[in-house]
C-alpha cells in the first residue's frame, strides 16, 4: 500500500467528521466561531496554546474557509510528525533489537551426557516481545497519554487514552486482518507458542474490561490511587505469566504431554496441532525425552538442522558451484528464513516506506563475510594448533612401529628432531623385551643419539635372529629416555614386529572397528599378515551395508588382494560419498573371505608306481593331498605344507563408521552461531547514520540480485523524509553502550515528538470542531500504527510462524493501558491525592469505546482460534474465498468500532 493511497480514506473520514461536527453544532445551535469559553457547548474544546506548539491565532471569528486551510495545515503537519515519529521509532526499535539479540555462551549437557557450547541469547524472547519490543512499538501512544497528563496540569484528557483504545481496535482488527490477506496462495501461518497467545489475548482483553471498571464500576467519575497503581503492577503480572506459559514452570511442568513417532522414526510432542519439540531416535534406543533437553540445545539444534537441510538443497539445485558458494547462499537464506523479532520487521518496513533501503540487501553482504570469517577463524586455529604442537624443540620415533621378517637381518630405526634446531641436544634409546627375547629373537642395543646444531634426524641399526623354526609373530621395543636440551614427544615408544617367514600366514583386518569423516574422500583399509609372509595369497573381500546404504553413503566393491611373496600388508580402497551432514554417525561393514594360495609353485617329488620323476605343484594342492593322509604317512613336505598353509585371522569383518566432516561441523556451529539477522540493523558509527540518512535506496533488486537504481518515488520520499533523517543521525549508534545509550536519546526524541504531535492534533480537532476523542481513536491512532502496519504485513509473508505478526498484537494491546493508562493516571492520582483533591475522569466516551472494543476483541480472538482448525489450518492464510471474508469482517468490526465511538461523541447514540 503506497502512502498516498492509504492517505485517501482518510482524506474522506476527515470530511465526513467535518460535516457530522458542524452538523452537531447547528444542530445545538451553537456556532462554534464565536464560542469564546474553554469548553464548548457542543462538547469540543476552545483552542488554546499546546505544551509546545501554540494555538493558530486569531482564534474567534474565523470564517468556514480559513477553518478548512488551518485544519488542512494541521492535517499535513500531524501526516508529517507522523513520519518523524515513525524514522526515530525505527532507532528506538533498532536499539531495543541490538539490546534483546545480545547473546552469550553456554555449556550445556546433550541427553547423551556430551557437553556442548552453543551460543543463546540473553534475553527471554517473550520477556523482551512483551516488555522492550512492546515499549518501542507502542512507545508513541503511551508517552502521549503521559505529555496530555502533565500538559494539561494533571487533569484528565481524552487524546491520550482515546489513542491507546484506537490504536488497540486498529491493530487487532485491520492488521491482522491484512495478515490473514498477504499470506500467498495454498500457505497458511500458526502461531507457534499458544500458550503465551492465550495468556496475553487474555491479558489484553482483561486490560480493556479493568478499564471499562475504573471507569464506571468501582469509583465512577473518579480514579482512586490504588486503581492506578494496581493497572500498572499487571504489567509485570503480564509478563510473568506470560514467561511462566513459555517456560512451562508452575502447573505447566505437570500437564499431560502427548508425543508421538512421526515417519521418520522421530519422538515429536505435540501442543496445541504443533510440533514444538523434535528429537532423533539414536539406535539403541532414546537417550532421552523432550524435558531432557534445554532451551539452548534445542534451538541450537533447530537452526543447525535448517543450515543442514538448506544447504542439501542448495547442492541438488546448483550442482555444480563449489562447496564455499553453496554454503554462503546457505548462511544467508538461514539469516533471511531464521527467526526475526517484531522490531526488526518494524525497522525494515520503516526504512522501505522512507527510501532508506532494504535491511535483507545487508544480509547478502552479511552472509558472504561471516563464511571468509569462518573460514579465517578455523584456519587460524589449524594454525595455532599446529604452531602449540611444534613450539621449543622435540624428539621422537618416525615411524613409531616397524614390521620386518624374520629373515631380514638388520634394519634401521629412525629418530627426529623437530621445532628449534639451533641448539644442540641428546637423547637415549635402549630395547626392552615383549614377546620377543633379546639373544635368541633379537640383538639388544642401547647407546645415545647426538644431534648438532641444525640437524634433524638420527638413525641406528637393530639386528634380527633368523631360525627354521616356525613360531608365532613377536615384538619388542625401543623406548626414547633421559633427553637433554630436549623434549620427549610422542612417539618416544617404537614398536618392532617380527615375522615369521616359514609360514602362509594369518589374514586379518587391523583393526576391527574404523572411524572416518565423510570428507576423506577414499579411505584405505588395511588388511595385515603376521605368522608368516611364505608364498603368494589372494584374499577375496566384499561389503556389506548397515545402517549406510550403498550408493549414498558409500560405493559398493567386491573383489580380492593378493599378498606377494614376503608382503605383509596390503590396502582395501573404500569410496566415501560427501553428503555434508552434521553429526552424521552411519555404519557400513567389509568382510573378508578364506585366503588362498596362488600362481607360486611348490617343487616336491612324488612316487610313481612305474618310475619317480618330480612335479612342481602349489602349496594349497599339496597341503590338500597331505590333508586327505594319515597323519604318520604324511611325508615332511606335506608336514610343512600344512603348517605353512595360509589362514584367516580373528578380526574378518571390519565396521565402519562414517560421521560429519570437522570442517564442516566446525563450519556450521560457526555460522549457526552468527545467524542472527537482527544485529544488521544497528549501526556502529555517526558516519555510518549520516551517510545512511543522505542515500536515497530503492529497497529493491533487479533479475541479478544487484539493487536498482531508485525510482523518482524513492526520490520523492526521501526528499520528504530527509530533514527527520539528518536531524535523528545524531542519535548515539547502537553499538555504544551495547544499544543503551541509543535507547535512552530516541525514547527522550520520541517525547518531543509525542507532544508536538498532542497539540497538533488537539488544534487540529479544535479548529474543525472535531472532538479529541474522536481525532484520537481516528486518526492519531491510525498515524502512529501505520508503521506497524507494514512490519505485521511484511512478518506475515517471511515469517514461517504468526507470533511476529499476530501474537504480539495482543501483548502490545495490553501494555498500552497497563502503561501507557497505569503510569499516566497514577502520576495525576498521587498528584491530587497530595494535594488533597481527587483525580476526576468522565468515564463518557472513553467508557463506551472501551465495552465496544471488548465485545469484538473477544470475537476476534474466538475467529483466529477457530481457524486453527484442520479446515484451515492456521490464523492466517488457508483457503482464498475464507481469507477475503475473515479479512472483512474483521475490517467491518473495526468500522463498527469508529462509527459507534464517533456517534456516541456526539450525542447521537446513548453512551454510559
């Protein structure tokens, strides 16, 4: 809705009010020009100087011509204060953002006892929708009721309190009925935490009866002291239940909770039609139900798994951009979709209706340097890390286990030196005993190695005893000691592993369990042979899915190694596919079959019945034959073919587990972390306001993503706007102070503002004959909520949820008389009270207002809770044909609403 249409209903109300008013007065017979008295006998007041702003003079004999220029001027004035209150609004909101999205860390506990630091935010997020982001949305209405008091020397005024209950009518019904409008075809919006809905649409319905109350029940006429007080204390009452409902404490903690097991095998509690809680199912069983969890992890783990879901996505759609673009256009869909509080709706709406440019332009520019400062800040990392593990100097075993046959003779151990080499150094070495014995498997050594300045690397000899006796595998050890200049680091233990070589040999995985990230790309598993290295051995693998499946997580492969003649090791390639998953924990297995001897030929000689010759035969043959004999009549031959035949070892079937990348998780605790949106509308420096306030932005964005060129509108608007823009640049940025100085400059700006804008509208009433109550609920009202017309608007359409849209609708409404009505008239009843008068109030129009808007409130909230219905689905959205007809009847309540105030004002309706 442009301003100048939205201007135009007004234009029309404006003249009608114009022609009930003077009708009114002919029909008194009252002129209202040559009415002198303060107040008028058709109920309106004389006009007369403002707490700022003095009256237009002259005042009496004014002809009918200049009463529609001065009230053309006035109206033009008060559109324009309008637009001063809705720029130094938007400050005010933006400082109340960067208050309430302050964040801090946090170790909490997992239900499956690891412990994890996620960052949360400070502040309660219905604390702060009901008291800072209430404060700043409502701020106007409130500090006009507060000036009317203290300008009108503590008496009662109409405008203040006509404002709050206008402004309350027009929020509830035209703006969410223009949220229920915007939702685009086939969606629909719920609100997600009902139960604090239904404590602040209480609250706010409450806050309207007590006024209708005070005002006609307990002391008609007059507002005692402990009436004021007490409508201020439900503002923290408010509050309280409110954060209450959202925490559950209290008779929450033992309400039923029902949960159910979606198709994904996920545990959800259901609330209110809402999956509020989702947790994952771990194999073995839970770990753990929803209380088990805190607030922290789970919101953590709600954006996590948006980031995560987003960014497959991203990869389906756009194949082939790299990993570092995919995850800049995840981070900044995750700014854009993550969850935004009113203010920041408010402060984007503001800054599109003015020209300043759109917020969600900053968000790309956001996104783009939050990942080269991810990227930046783990590499760092990498590279402390590194620079931690080699600082001074350090000496150790490279490697740190060596395999050799039994056959070899000697071998060379090496030893190095690293970090600061400038210096000179020793260390010790010396064998130990295992399974295998120095002097009869091994010659034992000890002795010192000598490094010189600038060297790095030692190396000495160690000598095997080769036998004909065949024996299982053995080991020994070299142990690093008694370092001088220098520092022992690991491995200062090397492991040596002698082979038998008069043995086939015992086939077997390495290990039997394997961890490894999705990132490795291919991962060699090695498959070892120990008891022998004797001949050649072809060993047949395959493997087999879990809860991995083939063609996802991992490549399917089948086929044999074959192990030479004296190899003792050989690598099964494994290809991981990159799925880029957080957390992610699946299993694959790979077995392995009985080995064989192959291709090598062993010579042994055979009788023949007619003559002997000699045949070379493989071993597997011959240890065949030699199976198939008694055991007496079995040649040596057979005897060592047997021994020597080549077997399968404990461990055949090797496990795998793939989990998420380090990078990668890294990547997405760092960026999850800095998804909050909200921080781009502070500002950090005077220049930064300044230049702001004299750019002219178009808010919008052409086919490739770069920002138009502003249209002659934008122009015009910011030609308009560029005085209040320049004049609230000076108000502190939002980064000093942590936002509180900021806060305390615009809500003071809003003051002056507020009080201008009272008397204007006051002169504006008086001058055409209109009553303050009727300027206040018509068009103060309407002027001050404008603004949030568009931020409800613009929530309903990005939000995925209607509590930025609608929840805080209700909580707002309720604030306003609790403040805005118990801080006003408290100061005025303790200022009589002291004085030793009493604070007098005619209940009249304000009395009427209040019950009307009580009535179609409650039937407001009756409709938004019947469409929740499966039907429908949601308070905002569903079908088109029921959008339109929820969306009048809530307009037509809102008529209902100012046509009945406006008749009761002017007598032609019998009011209280």
């Amino acid at each position: 809705m442009k301003p100048s249409v939205a201007g135009l209903p007004l234009l029309l109300l404006l003249l009608a009010l114009f022609c009930l008013s003077a009708a009114h007065g002919v029909e008194n017979g009252v002129s209202s020009a040559n009415v002198t008295s303060p107040r008028r006998s058709d109920g309106t007041h004389e006009c007369i100087d403002g707490l700022v702003m003095p009256a237009w003079r002259p005042i009496q004999n004014i002809t009918v011509g200049d009463k529609v220029l001065r009230g053309f001027v006035y109206f033009s004035i008060m559109l324009y204060l309008f637009i001063g209150v809705s720029i130094i609004s938007d400050r005010f909101m933006a400082a109340i953002e960067v208050i309430t999205s302050q964040e801090k860390e946090v170790r909490v506990k997992k239900p499956n006892g690891d412990t994890q630091i996620v960052v949360v935010r400070v502040w309660n997020e219905t604390v702060a929708n009901l008291t800072l982001m209430a404060l700043g949305s409502s701020a106007p209405e409130i500090l006009l009721s507060i000036i009317e008091i203290v300008a009108k020397n503590f008496k009662a005024g109409d405008l203040g309190p006509g404002t709050i209950v206008g402004s309350a009518a027009y929020n509830l019904f035209v703006i969410i009925a223009i949220c229920v409008l915007v939702i685009p075809k086939g969606e629909v919006r719920k609100i997600k935490h009902l139960r604090v809905f239904f404590v602040t649409a209480t609250w706010s319905v409450f806050a309207y009866v007590w006024l209708y109350l005070i005002l006609a029940v307990f002391s008609p006429g007059e507002l005692e002291v402990w009436e004021g007080l007490l409508t201020f204390t439900f503002f923290p009452m408010t509050v309280c239940t409110a954060w209450v409902a959202d925490r559950r404490l209290f008779i929450y903690k033992y309400l039923n909770k029902k949960y159910r097991i979606n198709k994904r095998g996920v545990v959800v509690q259901v609330e209110g039609g809402d999956n509020s809680v989702e947790m994952e199912l771990k194999n073995d069983g839970m770990k753990g139900l929803e209380e088990e969890m805190s607030d922290e992890v789970k919101d953590f783990e709600q954006h996590r798994k948006e980031y995560i879901t987003t960014l497959k996505e991203l990869r389906k759609q756009y194949p082939q951009n790299d990993l570092d673009s995919i995850e800049c256009m995840a981070h900044e869909l995750l700014l854009n979709k993550g969850p935004k509080s009113r203010a920041f709706y408010r402060v984007q709406a503001t800054r599109k209706m003015m020209g300043s440019g759109n917020i969600m332009r900053k968000i790309s520019e956001r996104a783009q340097s939050d990942l080269s400062e991810v990227k930046a800040e783990l590499q760092k990392q990498d590279i402390d890390e590194e620079l931690a593990e080699t600082g001074g100097s350090h000496v150790h075993f490279e490697p740190g286990h060596y395999t050799v046959m039994e056959n070899c003779g000697e071998f060379e151990v090496r030893v190095v030196r690293t970090g600061e080499t400038e210096e000179a150094c020793s260390v010790d070495f010396h064998t130990e005993d295992g399974t295998a014995e120095d002097g009869s498997d091994y010659i034992g050594k000890k002795g010192t190695l000598t490094f010189e300045p600038g060297e790095t690397e030692k190396r000495f000899t160690l000598e095997v005893i080769d036998d004909d006796v065949f024996e299982e595998d053995e080991h020994f050890y070299i142990r690093l000691s008694d370092a001088r200049g220098v520092t022992l680091a690991s491995p200062s233990l090397a492991t040596v592993m002698i082979l038998d070589d008069d043995h086939g040999g015992v086939f077997a995985f390495a290990e039997r369990d394997h961890e490894l990230v999705e990132s490795v790309g291919t991962y060699d598993l090695r498959v070892v042979r120990y008891s022998g290295a004797r001949g050649r051995v072809a060993l047949p693998y395959w493997t087999e899915d879990g809860t991995a499946k083939q063609g996802h997580q991992y490549e399917a492969i089948k086929g044999e190694i074959v192990f030479e003649n004296n190899e003792v090791e050989k690598f099964i390639p494994l290809r991981i596919i990159e799925e880029d998953s957080y957390e992610k924990d699946v299993l694959f297995y790979v077995n392995l079959g009985d080995p064989q001897m192959v291709g090598e030929m062993f010579e042994v000689y055979l009788p023949s019945p007619k003559r002997k010759f000699s045949v070379r035969l493989p071993p597997a043959t011959l240890a065949t034959i030699a199976e198939s004999k008694h055991p007496d009549k079995r040649t040596e031959e057979e005897k060592v073919a047997l021994l020597g035949k080549p077997k399968s070892g404990d461990v055949m079937r090797a496990q795998m587990r793939v989990k998420e990348s380090k990078e990668f998780k890294n990547t997405v605790d760092k960026l999850v972390q800095r998804a909050n949106a909200s921080i781009l509308i502070g500002t950090s420096s005077w220049k930064e306001q300044f230049v702001e306030a004299l750019t002219v932005s178009s808010g919008e964005e052409d086919e490739d993503g770069e920002p138009k060129k502003p249209s002659c509108f934008d122009y015009f608007l910011h030609i308009l706007t560029v005085f209040w823009k320049v004049i609230f640049a000076f108000v502190p940025p939002t980064d000093i102070a942590g936002g509180y100085l900021c806060f305390v400059v615009s809500i003071l700006s809003i003051g002056v503002v507020t009080a201008i804008i009272g008397d204007v509208a006051s002169h504006f009433g008086c001058t055409l004959g209109i009553k303050d109550s009727v300027t206040a609920i018509v068009f103060v009202a309407l002027g001050t909520s404008i603004p949030d017309t568009f931020a409800s608007k613009v929530a309903a359409i990005q939000d995925k949820y209607a509590d930025a849209s609608v929840g805080n609708v209700t909580g707002s409404n309720a604030v306003n008389v609790f403040l805005g009505i118990g801080i006003a008239w408290s100061i005025a009843a303790i200022y009589h009270n002291a004085h030793g008068n009493k604070f007098l109030i005619d209940p009249g129009n304000l009395a009427f207002s209040v019950t009307i808007f009580c009535s179609e409130a409650m039937v407001t909230i009756c409709i938004l809770l019947l469409r929740r219905h499966k039907s429908i689905g949601g308070e905002l959205g569903g079908d088109v044909t029921l959008k339109y007809i929820t969306a009048a009847f809530m307009f037509g309540l809102w008529l209902i609403y100012l046509i009945l105030s406006t008749l009761e004002a002017y007598d032609y309706i019998e009011g209280f």
